[in-house]
C-alpha cells in the first residue's frame, strides 16, 4: 500500500497518530522499529545534523528534499516532511509538492512565515500576508498528483499577530484546502482546546521539550481532540546530549570502557538498517560454485552414461557387426528405447530434437560419447 493512503487511513482512524521526529535514516528505523505509527522528518534535526546550521531556513529545498527521500526509503511507515515556507511563491510550492510527493513522503507542511524563516519556538518571526498564504495552499492543493498526499498548513501567526488573526488563519486556510492544521507555539492547555474548538479539519500539535508550548501527554492531547502529535527534537537533542558525555569521558579516561553497556552493540544497531534481510536477499542472488556445478553436471552425465552402457551392453551390442562400428545410436535411459542411425548427419539432426536434461545418452558404436564435449575413445574402437 502506498505510503500516502497509509496515512490517509490513519487521518481516518481513532486516536491519535504519535510522529516522533527523525533526522536520519538510523533515527527513523528507531522510530519505527519502537511501534510508531508514523515518523516526521524535522526540518530543524535535518538543518542541525545533515548540514550544519541552525534552524534559520538555511537548508535549501533540495537538501530537505533529500532527506526526506533518504528517510521515506528507509522504512515502512509512513512520513510527514517539513518543507517549510514552500521555498518562494506560488510556483516554487507547486513544484516543491511535485518534488516531495518523488521523495515518497506521506505528508508535508508549509508555513506562513515570510522569508527567512526561523524555528518556530524562536523569537522575532514574520508571518505573511493571509491572502498571500491562501493562494500558495491553494497552489499545493492544485499540484499534488496523489490525492492522498496530506498538505498541513502551519500557522506562526499566534506569537506575532496574535488570537484573533490566527483563527482568522485557520478558517481561511482550510477554505483553501488545508488537509490540516498546525498552530505553531500553542502557549497553553486552554488554548490548545479553543483551538481545536474553533477549527474544522485534523490539528497537529508540536510538542517541543524546550520550547514555548506545554508539554502535554499523549493522551492528554488526543482527549483534547488534536489527531496528530511531532517530537521533532527528541532525538537530536538526546543525541547531542548523549554524544557530548561519552566525548567528555574518553577525553578525561582515554577509554569509552565505562560506557559500553549504554551503547547499541554494533550488529544490533546494523540490524537496525536490515542486516540479516540483506544478506539472506545477497545470497538469494549468489552465483553458483563453479567448481560444484560442474562437479554435478559430470556426475549426472556419468549416472545417465552408466545406464546408457548397461541397455547397449544388454540389448543392443548383441545384434551389432563391424559395419555397424562408428555409426550413431541414440539410447532412452528411462525407457530402453533406441535408434541406430547410419547416416551421421541424420543421427545429429534426431538429437537435437532432444532437451538438455532429456533422458537420452548418444553413443557412437565403438566410443563412450560425452552429451556436450564430443566423443571420448576406449582405448580402441570395438563394438
């Protein structure tokens, strides 16, 4: 099933669909491997991590896009990709839906932040204009080719114009065919529930440990009514954080030692990626021994050749004389059947009638013939 109408029914499903954030291929087989429904590919973990900078739209469309079909080919479960303001104006949002719905993501989002944009749980952001907004929704509406492809429409507005304008927002957003909401840098609870009390389609909330929004559960946030709950700097923040201990300890030791039963041991963390599918799949495709195939090949010519042998010896020979010697006879080691053919070139013509793997042996009177490397002489020619 594809990717998009997997999510498509999850949109469609009781409870809430749990996304946690993912920076890379090895973060994403985490996620999926733990049992989540989904994986969302953050955009502030892929500027951080894949190329080095901030959050600050400093990571250029074709490197987001990149990573996202990086980490949509590296499992199962669906995706659901920042792809942040669009990258321009209405004709940049088509082509970056056209190029995200390649990358074989399920969802995306795009943000009415004006450009440069910055993390969303930074200060100082611009929003842009909401007729602007709307008719780049309605430019990604129109130029996904997968109906089931999810365009969630973000709003900043909350920390810059304010309530009143973010719910003007909302309204007009999903007017223009935002499969969903997200409200970024929700600042409580009781905002949370007037949010999904004022609006009509799937809400997103952005859980974010250091950020400005509540860090409401789960539970509680599917109770609230939201559909869809992103992690996006869980991991890359654990891993910064995990990283720079085990740096500090074998700066201060000159040894990890102490640390090694807080590691992924290294074959667990490559089963992670599909060690074991990959090798039995390598073998599947393994060219045969050489040496063993064509051992087998002798042995099964020397069987069929042995009972060729024994029928001539038994039910032919006795009728031969010396002007049979030379002449071609074609044996059915199966059936004891044979053909005795005096002129060569007819007898050639008969065998290639014949299949390999046909239970048939051809002798030349007087010689012991192998099927495929010509004749091999007994010493000398006798019947």
């Amino acid at each position: 099933m594809r990717a998009t109408k997997k999510f498509r029914q999850l949109l469609n499903e009781p409870g809430i669909i749990t996304a946690p954030g993912a920076y890379d291929c090895l973060t994403a087989a985490i996620i999926e491997r733990t049992g989540f429904p989904a994986v969302y590919m953050t955009g502030a973990g892929t500027s951080v991590a894949r190329i080095g900078y901030p959050d600050l739209a400093l990571a250029t469309a074709t490197e987001m896009l990149a990573n996202a079909a990086y980490i949509a080919g590296s499992v199962e479960i669906p995706v659901i990709a920042d792809a942040d303001t669009g990258y321009g104006g209405t004709m940049n949002v088509r082509r970056t839906i056209r190029e995200y719905e390649r990358t074989g993501v399920a969802a995306v989002h795009i943000e009415d932040q004006q450009f440069p944009k910055r993390c969303g749980h930074l200060e100082d952001k611009r929003v842009v204009p909401i007729d602007e907004m709307v008719q780049k929704i309605r430019a990604a509406v129109d130029a996904r080719t997968d109906d089931d492809f999810t365009i969630i429409v973000r709003t900043d507005a909350l920390a810059v114009t304010g309530w009143d304008d973010t719910m003007r927002r909302c309204e007009a957003f999903t007017e223009a065919g935002a499969d969903a909401l997200f409200v970024e840098a929700i600042r409580s609870s009781e905002e949370a529930a007037e949010v999904v009390a004022r609006t009509s389609v799937p809400l997103l909330y952005n859980f974010v440990e250091t950020g400005k929004s509540p860090l409401l559960n789960v539970s509680e946030l599917e109770r609230l009514g939201f559909k869809m709950v992103i992690f996006p700097g869980s991991a890359f923040m654990s891993v910064a954080y995990t990283v720079a201990k085990v740096m500090a300890e074998l700066k201060a030791k000159g040894t990890t030692e102490r640390l090694v039963d807080q590691m992924t041991p290294l074959t667990d963390a490559f089963e992670l990626m599909g060690l074991t599918e990959m090798l039995e799949r390598d073998a599947g495709y393994a060219v045969a021994d050489v040496d063993s195939e064509k051992d087998e090949r002798e042995r099964r010519f020397q069987e069929k050749e042995n009972k060729a042998m024994a029928i001539y010896e038994k039910r032919v020979k006795p009728g031969l004389t010396e002007a049979d010697l030379g002449k071609l006879l074609i044996i059915n080691t199966e059936t004891g059947e044979h053909e005795l053919f005096h002129d060569e070139y007819e007898g050639r013509v008969r065998w290639f009638d014949y299949k390999p793997g046909d239970p048939v042996h051809m002798i030349r009177i007087g010689y012991r013939a192998v099927d495929y490397f010509g004749p091999r002489p007994l010493d000398e020619p006798k019947l």
